[in-house]
C-alpha cells in the first residue's frame, strides 16, 4: 500500500548499486590540438535559464509542508546524506539557533546499504517510507508523482574510478530517472543535485539541457561558499579581480571541487560577471613548484593565503607536502587562477587570495562545527529556499562551470599536465545571483555547536524497504468488439 511503511530491527539488502554506462554525447569528442594542447570538448553553446522558475503548488502553505523525496547514494553516519537529510527532519541548526524546517522528508531511496547503514534507523524513526526504487520514491508507492520537491545526494558509495580516476557516482543515472518521472506527470518540481553534477561532462551537460527543456528547476552546489569565512568578506560586486588563488587539500576530484566552488563563488562576482573558461591545466609533483617558480601562479599569493589558515603551517614548505597538484585555469576575459591542491596533512581547511591593483585580500573558509555539522545546516537551509520558493541563491551554471573545469583538470592530469583547450566552457556567461544564506560571524557558535542526534548503527531498529510492484511489463488491451 503506498505510504506505508513495515518495520524491523534488521533486514539485508543484496541487490548491488545501478551505474548508466552509456554516454548522450552532446558536445562531441576530445580530440588533440597542435603545440602540446588538447581539446576537451569541441564545441557548445550553453546560456544561462532566463525564464521565471515556477515555485511548488504549495508553496509559502504552512499548513502544507513541502513533501522531498530523498534520492541518496549510501546513507552512514557523516556521509552526504547523513549530515543533509537530517536536517530537514529535526531543523537547520545555525549560530541563531535551530530553524524549523518547512518541509518533510516524505520517501527515502537508498541504493547501496553500507556496512554502518543509519539510513535505514532513520526512516523507522521518522516514519519514513523506504522504497526500492527511485520511481516508487517519487510517487510513493503509487502511479503518478507525489512530491513537491527532489534531493538527490550522489555522494559517497562503491562505485568504480573511471580511466580518469574520478569516482563513477551515478547522479546523471538519478536525475534521469527523477526527470522521467516528472516528465509522465507533466509537473516540473524542484531538484537539488548534491556537488558536481557528475563527473563526466557529457552527462552534466545532459542533466543541464534536460533540466531547461523540460522547465525543470535544478540547483546544485557545494556547502563550502556557506560556510564560516575569516575575515567575513566576499569579493564586492563588479569590482576588478586581476588574479586569484584557491588553498585546497585532500582527494583532487572530492576536494577540487570544493575548492572550484570557492574560487568561482568569488570571481564570478568581478567587473562583467562570468564570461567563460578558455583553458585548463592540471600539474602534479615537483611540476607544480617549477609552475610557481615560473610565475604560472603565485608563490607570494599562495603564502598570503596560508597565513590565513587558523594554526597553518603560515608558509609554503614544498618538502612538507605530499602529492601536490595546482590547477591552472584561464577565463575568457584573461584572469588567471589557480587551485593549490596540497594533499593530506599540510593544511585542512580551504583559503582564498586575490589580488585586484594594488589591494590583496585573503580569507579563510572554517568548516569545522561540531556534531551538528552545521555547514551543512545552512547549505540544507538554502536548499530548503530553494524549494519553497523555487528561486536558486546562485545560478546553477556555477556549478556547471565548475564541473566542467573539474573534469578537464582531470583530463590534464591523465595526460601528464598538457594545457586542455574548454571551448564547450568558453561561452557559459551568467551574472551572480542574490547570494545563499550563510553565517555572519567568523567562527560557529550556538547551534552550530551545540548538542546533535548521531545515530550509533545497529543500535535501534530499522526500517524495511517496501518491495517494488511493477516490472516494467506493458500488455496492450484487447480490441473492443
């Protein structure tokens, strides 16, 4: 019966993790280019949506809350959906206090159990049905669609590494079978794609274009531009920004993306608004510190940057970092970036410097916030924004841009650190939006540091998942007499 729920202290689910291996190429192959280059992508032409985004039915009905079917990868303790769906079931905890949400989680569909599962404890709590299928999460067991809105959290889980080394997380896969089930009712509804929107161009590409030819409102992002930041400064609006650099650490697809977000998060806001990436370069090891050498990024703005860093190591020690990696990257309107991947152990947490004429400015991004992990508190928070009124606080071609860069970053690296040409990034244009929610201050306090239900896994019960009914088989009836 749809909506219902059967409960268990235990059950096992065997049926492995779906991953679509095939590819819409939508803007061509790679192919090489003369004098050492390659060419991620030949062509493509993508503008930001200009048409008014339509908010849920129920929108600003108190009396109605929104109705979110969360699609996650692998549901423990600290993963993605761990530290996002709870807090649209107990509130959005932030340095004012714990907002209610406005919304409920009405489904959960989960698609590898993992060893230390909560997922599953979660939904018995809450009352939440378990489906075993995206489909089923979204119309609830029933034939059409029964929610208002989609969080889609293809974070974490065991997926295999693509040739690239980057991790073959099935969000392309999620969204299209969200989008087909929209597009049977013919009631587009909000989406949130956790991170990048995947890791392989052709499909973000894909899951973008979709989105806009079927009026579906999609947001995607990373909880780095909400966090604390020291000092609270954001670069101001239509200002010039004459060359910028991002402190990174840890994996260099994971990670890099953060650090992505951090740097378009800022320089999207320069005189003339975003115009488009021409290049991408990703070099590796002792490359990276001949690149500095060389002026290809800065040594000085690097230090600058590290100085921010609550007990960093205050400067550059190349003899102190394992497994460096810098991304070069080259707008169309000539600034220069670069991402400053520094492993494991040397710094952990991400920095930020610019210089702009005679002026440097420098800060620090502190993600730290106890149990409740409260970063992820205003990101659920904007999310939530977003869902209610069906405004997104950023254009999604942020995030776009920034998958696109990842990607060719990736590309660079396989190829041993050739300059990759991004002609299919050199027209995504687009002005920043009214700005997301995010802490005032330079450090958590209140709520975001205050006390939070971290479920122990195993140690209360479980829900059981809701069996599918349908097999795809479609008999036609018979003629009428």
């Amino acid at each position: 019966m749809a909506g219902t729920i059967r409960k268990t202290s235990f059950i096992r689910r065997s049926f492995p993790g779906i991953l679509l291996a095939a590819v819409l190429a939508v803007f061509g192959g790679a192919c090489s280019r003369p004098g050492g280059n390659e060419s991620a992508k030949e062509t493509g032409d993508l503008q930001p949506r200009t048409e008014p985004v339509p908010a849920p039915p129920n929108a600003g009905d108190p009396s109605e809350p929104l109705r979110i079917a969360a699609i996650v990868t692998t549901f423990f303790p600290n993963s993605h959906a761990g530290v996002i769906v709870d807090k649209f079931l107990r509130g959005f905890p932030t340095d004012e206090g714990v907002i209610p949400p406005r919304s409920k989680i009405a489904s959960l569909y989960i698609d590898q159990i993992h060893e230390r599962d909560v997922g599953r404890q979660i939904a018995y709590e809450f009352d939440i049905p378990l489906y075993e299928s995206i489909r089923a999460a979204l119309t609830l067991g029933g034939d059409e669609l029964a929610v208002d809105a989609v969080l889609l959290i293809g974070e974490h889980g065991d997926y295999p590494r693509s040739e690239l080394g980057q991790e073959m997380l099935p969000r392309r896969y999620f969204f299209e079978q969200i989008a087909g089930v929209i597009s049977e009712a013919g009631r587009p509804i909000p989406v949130f794609n956790d991170k990048h929107l995947s890791y392989r161009w052709d499909d973000a590409a894909w899951m973008y274009e979709t989105a806009r030819a079927r009026k579906i409102p999609l947001w995607a992002a990373s909880a780095l531009p909400v966090v604390w930041r020291n000092p609270n400064w954001e670069h101001p609006l239509g200002q010039p920004v004459d060359r910028a650099l991002v402190i990174g650490f840890h994996m260099v697809e994971r990670y890099g993306f953060h650090a992505l977000e951090v740097l378009q998060s800022n320089v999207e806001r320069r005189r003339g608004g975003e115009t488009g990436v021409r290049s991408v370069q990703c070099l590796s090891g002792d490359e990276v510190w001949r690149a500095g050498e060389d002026g290809r990024w800065s040594i000085p703005l690097a230090n600058e940057a590290l100085s921010r860093i609550e007990d960093g190591p205050g400067q550059l020690d190349p003899n102190q970092v394992y497994d460096p990696h810098v991304f070069l990257v080259e707008y169309v309107d000539g600034l220069e970036a670069a991402v400053l991947m520094l492993g494991d152990g040397y710094v952990r947490k991400f920095a930020y410097v610019q210089r702009r004429g005679a002026s440097t400015d420098s800060l620090e991004y502190h993600i730290a916030g106890g149990p409740a992990r409260a970063a992820f508190g205003y990101l659920g928070l904007n999310i939530e924004d977003f869902f209610v009124s069906g405004t997104v606080p950023n254009p999604v071609e942020r995030t776009l841009l920034t998958t696109g860069i990842l990607e060719a970053a990736m590309i660079s690296r396989s190829r041993g650190g050739k300059r990759v040409q991004t002609p299919h990034l050199s027209s995504i244009r687009y002005r920043p939006g009214k700005g997301a929610r995010r802490p005032s201050g330079t450090r958590p306090k209140g709520a975001s540091v205050g006390d939070w239900i971290v479920h122990e896994p195993g140690a209360t019960p479980a829900a059981e998942p809701i069996p599918i009914t349908r097999d795809g088989t479609v008999r036609r009836p018979p003629p009428a007499k």
